[in-house]
C-alpha cells in the first residue's frame, strides 16, 4: 500500500477529543486520525498500523543520520575554534540534547557504542565548560564579595547555599557553618526572626521582591541593616530560591536621628520666639512658613498669612531705600533696618527688622526676624516728654536762682 504525508488543521475542540482518546486508548493520535478516515471511507485498518510504524521508523532514522553528522560538525568546530565560555556552554547543550536524540532512535547495542563515542568526542568540552564555570564561580564570588554587606541565599527548605565573605567576617563565623544548614541550625541573631521568614515565604509563592530593615548581631554589637528579599528562579520560572541583599545603615540611623532631633529644637526656638519670624521665598517675596507670635500678632491665623506675600504686610518704602536694601542683603547677605508691619485690621506697628540669606528646603530664602519695637517707641517718647519738662523747670529754676541773686546784691 503506497503511503503519503499530509497535513491536517483541526479545530481546537477536535484536537481535544483525539488528544483524550489517545490517553484511553494508548495509542498515538495519527493513528486515531488514521483508523476515523479509514473507516470514513471503508477502508481496512490491518494495514494501516505497519505502514504508520515504517514511515515513521524511516523518517526518524534519517533525523538520526543528520544528528549524528551534525554531532561530529558541532565537535570539530569546538576542537578547532576559539570559543568564550558562554558560547562553548551552548554549544555543550546542543551536544547533549543531539546526542538524547541519537540514544532514542537507536537499539542498546548502538546506544552503548553511541554513548561511548559520544564520551570520548566531548570530554574535552565538557572539561573546557567546566573549568569555566568553575572560574566564573570563583570571578562571582570575588565580585560579590567587594560588596560592603551582606549577601546570602536561602533554597525552598530554608538553608543557607551561600554566603558572602563580608557577611561571615561581620558575624565572626567561618562559611561553612552556614552552608547546608537552616535559619534555627545557625542561630542566625537577628530580631523578629518569624516575621523575616514569613517574609522569605511570601517571596517564594508570590515571585515578589520585598524590602524591610532588621537588628542584627555582629561583632561590631548590633546594627540596623535595610535588606532586599529577592526570588531566584529556576528553568520553570518558579522561584527555587531567595537572596538576601542586606546594607549596614546604623550610620546614616543615628544622622536621621540627630537631624529630626535638630529640627525639631530648631521648631521650638521659631514657634516660641517673642520675634515675629518669616520665612519668605527669594524670588515671589511669598511666604512660606510663619511663627505663631507673628500670626498673633499681625491679627492672621497661619493659613491666611501663607496666603500672602511680605509686600502685602510691610508698609509701602520708597522704591529707591528698597533697591538699596535688596542689593546690600545680596552683597553681604544679612540687613538690619526700621520699618512698620500692617496688620489686619489695618493698623501699624513699628518693628525693627534682620533679615539674612539661608537654605531652606533645598532653596535660598530670606529668614524674615520683626522685632516689635512699639513699646520702645512709647517708651522713647515718653523719656522726651520727660526730658522737655525737665528742661522747662531746669530753666525756672534757674530763673528763679537768678532773680534771688539780683536781689540778694541788691
């Protein structure tokens, strides 16, 4: 019976059934196909199975001749070439996955000649690979190992498959306590141990890196480590593993801390100041941050004064004495004048102002101090009054003396 290929393109609901039937009948799904169009057309199904089997045996030995001579090909071109390591670990692959190919399609007696042909024509290839891999393992580690913290790897049953020279010098431990043993084996010190396991879980069954920060013992005593969870994936682009990326940031900690600590004297000394202080923006004049004696006292809540600009709450300057001010405060970078504040309900008050150049917020502002200077004022006034009257009885008195004079010589 003469045999021919052909191709056929099923509906994906068909493909479904002749896949399950294959599964009941253990048989391969041409022949299913086959035997439905045989009995389709009344056609015997004895002959059927033979011709199959010898088409197929046929086909598969001629894949095996073009395997086996592009397995010599692939040998030669390594034997004669020089390759890098990435290239000769491909190469290898192909190797063996055309030498598997070669094993199926032959009988044993082949299959040992095969293997033992296939042994003597890569060792060398293999040796080459290996050695490879072996130095870019030892490459990796020291590259890894430059690294100023700690690396470790934990796989699927918790225990440690590798961990960085940094990471045992800190701990005062040599690697191999580590290597093959679980988080509770090694007695890793570090606080909420259950809390960074449950996390070590989640990044295994979800795939998702996670970041969070850990106490951790060292030599040094303890210190505040930030570290990154991040999944390995195997072949099947599941996670089979998680590295552990973890830097010291004791240092920077205790700067936060003393900064904040900083901050918050420093918002103590501006909110409790007896000046009104204002922080304006250098180049809109508009205020960015008020003290609460100065919203007091110029009648505003603080909402409402950062609503406005220093222009809105100074009393109008001649425009010639302000240009003489705005140049010498970006010359010397402080001033120091007299001038009256507005408040809200429309009265003034004399105030004396320093005004200098600072850093606020990553940008140059002025640091606006308004002492009030009213009561000074009253008070001045009132010493002149004083000093007037004096004068005044001063000179009657000296009249006085004078006319007694007269008379005495008289």
């Amino acid at each position: 019976m003469i045999s021919k290929v052909m191709k056929f393109h099923f509906p994906e609901e068909l493909t479904q059934v002749i896949e399950e039937r294959a599964k009941i009948t253990n048989k391969s799904q041409d022949t299913l196909v086959v035997e439905a169009l045989a009995t389709a057309f009344g056609l015997p199904l004895s002959s059927l199975e033979p011709i199959a089997s010898e088409m197929v045996s046929q086909q598969l030995q001629d894949i095996i001749e073009q395997a086996t001579t592009l397995s010599h090909q692939l040998v030669e071109f390594c034997q004669e070439s020089d390759l890098d390591s990435s290239t000769l670990r491909c190469l290898a692959f192909l190797v063996q996955a055309v030498e598997s190919f070669q094993i199926l399609g032959n009988s044993h007696a082949a299959e040992a000649k095969t293997n033992l042909l296939m042994r003597n024509q890569h060792q060398e290839l293999r040796t080459t690979v290996k050695r490879e891999d072996h130095q870019g393992a030892k490459i990796l580690d020291q590259i890894i190992s430059t690294f100023p913290g700690l690396i470790f790897v934990l796989d699927r049953m918790g225990r440690f498959t590798y961990i960085n020279s940094f990471g045992t010098h800190v701990l005062g431990l040599e690697r191999n306590h580590f290597v093959g043993k679980t988080f509770a084996q090694v007695n890793f010190a570090i606080e909420s141990r259950e809390q960074f396991l449950e996390q070590y879980q989640s990044v295994l069954t979800t795939g998702q890196l996670l970041r969070e920060e850990f106490n951790l013992a060292t030599i040094q005593g303890t210190r505040n480590y930030e570290y990154i969870l991040n999944p390995i994936k195997g072949s099947d682009r599941h996670p089979n593993a998680v590295v552990c990326i973890a830097r010291d940031i004791t240092e920077q900690k205790q700067i936060a801390i003393a900064l904040q600590e900083s901050e918050r004297k420093y918002r103590n000394l501006f909110e409790l100041a007896n000046d009104l202080i204002m922080i304006i923006d250098a180049n809109t004049q508009q205020l960015l941050d008020v003290n609460f004696n100065a919203a007091r006292r110029l009648g505003y809540t603080r909402r409402e004064l950062l609503q406005l600009s220093i222009s809105d709450i100074e009393t109008p300057m001649p425009a010639t004495e302000y240009q003489v001010l705005q140049q010498k405060l970006k010359h010397i970078g402080h001033i120091s004048y007299e001038h009256s504040l507005r408040c809200k309900e429309g009265t003034e008050i004399p105030v004396e102002v320093s005004t200098q150049i600072i850093e606020y917020e990553g940008q140059l502002v002025f640091q606006y101090f308004a002492r009030d200077i009213e009561k000074y004022r009253k008070t001045e006034v009132k010493l002149k009054q004083l000093n007037k009257e004096l004068e005044v009885k001063l000179q009657e008195k000296t009249v006085q003396l004078q006319e007694r004079s007269n008379l005495v010589d008289d």
